[in-house]
C-alpha cells in the first residue's frame, strides 16, 4: 500500500484551519480532492450524452451490492464496486445490442437490481440495517487503502481521458459517424461505463445514494452555462468541482454550521450553479 503521510502533510500545511489538523480531515480532503475532479470530468459526459438516469442506476444499485456482501460474509466494499462494474456494463451490453432507447434499458436494470437487493435484505434485518448507512455517505471515514485505490483510479481515469476526451464527445455527437472514422466506439463506450460505474460507487462514499448523480450533474450543468466549447467546458466543471469540494469540507466542518460534508459540498456547486445560470440568462440577453 502506497504511503500517503506526506500528501496528509502537506495538506494540513496548505489550508492552515484548526479543522484541518485531524488525520481523518485531511483523509477526507483527499479524497475529494480526487473524487471530485473525477466526478466532474465524468459528468461533462453524462450531460452531453444524456446519462444522468445511468448514474442514478448504478448509484442506487450499489445498495444490492452491500447486501449481497452483508449476506455472503464478504467485504461489502469489494461486492458494491464489483456489482457496479457488472451493472453498468451489462446496461451497455443489452443497449448494443438491442432496439430499445437506453432509458428503457436502464429502467430495466434499474427495477431488477433495486427489487433483488430489497429481496436480499429481507431475509436479513441486519443487512438492512448496515446497507442504510450508504444511503447517505461519509468521506470523513475514508482510509488509506481506500484512498490508495482512489488514487489509481484517478490515474487511470486521467489517462484514459487524455486519449479518449474528444472521441467520447464525437461518440456522443453521432456514434455512426465516429465509427467510420475509425473511432473504436464499442471499446470507448464500455471502458466510459465501467469507468463511471467505479466513480459513482465511490461518490456513494462520499455523498450518499441520495446525491450521487448532483456530484456528477451539477458541476457539468454548471460548466456548460459558462463555457462556448467543449475543452473549458472541461476545466470549468473541474473548477467548479474541486471549489465544491474544498469549501463544503472546510464549511461542514465549522460549528455553526455543523452539516453532512455531501450535502454541503452539493450545496456549493448547486450555488455555482445559480450563478452560471445568471451569466447564461444575461449572455442571452446580450445576444
């Protein structure tokens, strides 16, 4: 396991609050200074592609996979995340490969997973119980190998979307035409999937089921009120995610505010968004 002491800090060093002198804060800031630029570079594609029910699927899915792990005796970390990568990948399989609109596959992933973890946690009060504690997420418990594996996900993420950004856009543009130019749309779009598959179970941590989907939307939705094109696009839903982060960790950790951090960093990019939205209504008015 990588050693990560000296990125906690650093960290502590770089935002000089008394809050920030815990381990488990600086934890919990790292891990959003990951996250959240994932979730935001994720989201920019969710909006343009119109995926924002796949994120809600996957994150509300993450519950039968818990279950499954509570049940099973194993590490209901480990079942979640595998869980999401088949969900989210057998969503892309049936959508290739049939005539229906991905909403309607989706919806049928969607009620199947939801109604065989509800089966799962019926026959298990306890399980019930535990899997509810996902509902709404804590990044303050995150710990080293979980932050370790953030890590390598970020790298990975990152690399893949140095090669794969602007064919992901022509992708969602016209599938048919990047297909002709040679673009390996069917590799992008499941390497895409299990991608936001992994970064929506790991916004679970952070935000709960209930938000995951504001942690990946609002950011983009945000972003796409501010920039003219696709590449700022990109780094001012970046901005905006990584300001969410920061500011609701270091504002939920004060006492007279005292809240969730994923509520309140969801609150700081719901707040972005109101004042891209202003920018858009007088760029329109301008126009």
């Amino acid at each position: 396991m990588i050693d990560l002491s000296f990125i906690y800090q650093a960290l502590g060093r770089l935002i000089p609050c008394p809050c920030m002198e815990a381990r488990f804060m600086q934890q919990a800031l790292l891990g959003l200074l990951l996250l959240a630029p994932m979730a935001a570079t994720m989201g920019v594609h969710v909006v343009n592609h119109r995926m924002a029910f796949f994120s809600d699927a996957v994150s509300h899915t993450a519950f039968t996979g818990v279950a499954i792990g509570l049940i099973l005796g194993l590490n209901p970390d480990w079942t979640m995340v595998v869980f999401a990568l088949v969900f989210g990948l057998g969503i892309m399989v049936v959508q290739r490969r049939s005539s229906l609109s991905v909403d309607t596959v989706i919806g049928v992933f969607f009620s199947a997973g939801i109604a065989f973890g509800l089966a799962v946690v019926s026959r298990d009060r306890s399980a019930a119980v535990e899997a509810q504690t996902f509902l709404y997420g804590d990044i303050l418990t995150l710990d080293d190998p979980e932050l370790t594996m953030l890590l390598l996900l970020f790298v990975f993420l990152f690399v893949f979307m140095w090669f794969g950004y602007n064919r992901l856009l022509y992708i969602g543009l016209h599938p048919a035409l990047a297909q002709t130019h040679r673009v390996r749309v069917r590799l992008y779009q499941y390497v895409y999937a299990a991608l936001l598959a992994l970064v929506v179970i790991f916004s679970v941590r952070t935000v709960g089921m209930l938000l995951v989907t504001a942690m990946l939307v609002v950011p983009a939705a945000a972003a796409r009120n501010f920039a003219r094109s696709a590449g700022r696009m990109f780094w001012w839903a970046n901005l905006i995610g990584v300001s969410s982060a920061v500011a609701g960790l270091l504002i939920s950790a004060q006492n007279w505010a005292n809240t969730a951090t994923g509520a309140t960093v969801i609150l700081v990019a719901c707040l972005w968004f109101v004042v891209s939205a202003l920018v858009a209504w007088r760029r329109t008015r301008r126009q």
